[in-house]
C-alpha cells in the first residue's frame, strides 16, 4: 500500500468521456460505457492501494435518464454485469459499497437486487468506503434533506448546517476534499452539492475510459501543492507534507 501524507480523505470523481471516446473512435456510445469499467476498476484499486478510505464515484445522474432508452437498458446491464464481476473482489480488499440515488421505479428490479446484496455483502467492511452516485441528484439529496427535518418536526431555529447535514443520504459521509472531473468539463453537474462545498477541483483533459492510475496521482500531487483556506486569508492549510521547494 502506498500511503502518502497529505492525500485526501475522500475522493470524489465525475467519470466524463465516454461518449466522446466512443466517438473518436466510430463506435457507439455505449462502447464508451463498456470501456469505462477498466478505468472504474483500475481507480478503486489505485485509491484503495493510496490510503484514501472514502471514494465516490458519480455513475448516472438523475438527468441521465432523458438520453435514448437504448442506451440506458445498455447501461443498466453493463452495471450489472459489473457488480457480479467484481463485487468478490471489492468484498476481499475490505471495501465497503453504496449506492446513493437508486430512488427511481425505472432502474430494473434484478439491477436493484444485485446493488442491495452488493451492499449487505460489504457493509462491515471498513478499509474504504466506495460510494456510487447512480440516478443521483444533488438538488434531490436536499430537499429530501428538507422533507425529512419537516417530518421529525425540527424547530426551525434548531435547524444548523450541522442539524441538516444529518438528514442527508449517508450522513456519515464527510466533505469531499478532492473532485476530479475527466474529459476536460468544468461543471458540477448536480453531483453532491452539500458535500463538495470546500472542494478542491482538477479537470484533466483524458477521457475517462483512458483514465488510469497515473492520471489518478497527478491529480493527488496536484491537490497535495495546494493551501485551502476556507475563506479565511489567515487560516492556511498546507495540502503538502513539505513545503515547496
């Protein structure tokens, strides 16, 4: 295990590129999907080999379900396939799987039942914590957040950020500390708005499917040379274990 000081605590990833690799290269878009879960495997190992204990991953996002529902049935089943390909292997390195979202009637009953018996297989796992947003929403995750505090009658002067956050999916989950973005796109795109408050961000220009465990420590190096402040101009985090030279 190579454990470097000054990594994150959690990593969080928005996996962007596929289509464009499918299309650079004449082939459908679902041949990107397909090709992702190399990159999606070779990252798990990589973050877990790193010491980094909490991983997300952001999978399909609630506005995902308005492309083709050729494409989605293709991408429901790569998920599947995927989750019973590796999911002895994720049991065996001690990583714990979530799957925050899965609130939609039209995810498949067998998909479902592959992700809950995923989930029960790893619960106590502790080594990392791998999180799938898939039919994710941040907005979503809120007002959910919101109904929840209106339903156990919380006084609204009780209401803290600390109050809301542990009405959030997860509660347990802390900040994101590190998002990377593949393909170059500069967007939040939805995906855990609470959470990713004072993260740092990396946009490498690789497609995801071309995303590999070098891509993954350059944007760690990255992170590790920047100071975060959180607003504060006195306060100054050193990402880095030595200052720069």
């Amino acid at each position: 295990m190579r454990i470097v000081s000054g990594l994150p605590r959690h990593v969080a990833c928005v996996m962007d590129g596929n289509g464009r690799w499918a299309a650079q290269r004449s082939l459908p878009r679902t041949a990107g999907h397909e090709a992702a879960e190399a990159s999606v495997i070779d990252i798990i190992d990589a973050a877990h080999s790193a010491g980094i204990t909490w991983l997300s991953l952001y999978a399909f996002s609630t506005e995902n379900w308005r492309r083709p529902a050729g494409e989605i049935d293709i991408l429901m089943r790569l998920v599947r396939r995927a989750i019973r390909k590796h999911a002895p292997a994720l049991y065996a390195r001690g990583v714990r799987c979530r799957f925050l979202g899965m609130s939609d009637p039209r995810i498949p009953p067998p998909l479902v039942q592959d992700i809950t018996d995923l989930m029960a297989l790893t619960s106590e796992n502790r080594q990392m914590t791998l999180t799938v947003a898939f039919d994710h929403g941040g907005r979503r995750d809120i007002v959910e957040a919101t109904r929840s505090l209106i339903r156990a009658a919380v006084p609204a002067e009780q209401i803290t950020e600390a109050t809301f956050a542990r009405h959030l999916p997860y509660p347990d989950t802390p900040d994101v500390d590190l998002v990377i973005r593949t393909s170059g796109e500069q967007r939040i795109s939805n995906f855990m708005l609470w959470q990713v408050a004072y993260a740092e961000w990396v946009f490498p220009q690789v497609l995801w499917p071309d995303f590999r465990a070098t891509h993954l420590w350059e944007c760690l190096d990255a992170y590790r040379w920047r100071q975060r402040r959180f607003g504060d101009v006195r306060r100054s985090t050193t990402i880095t274990g030595d200052e720069p030279r």
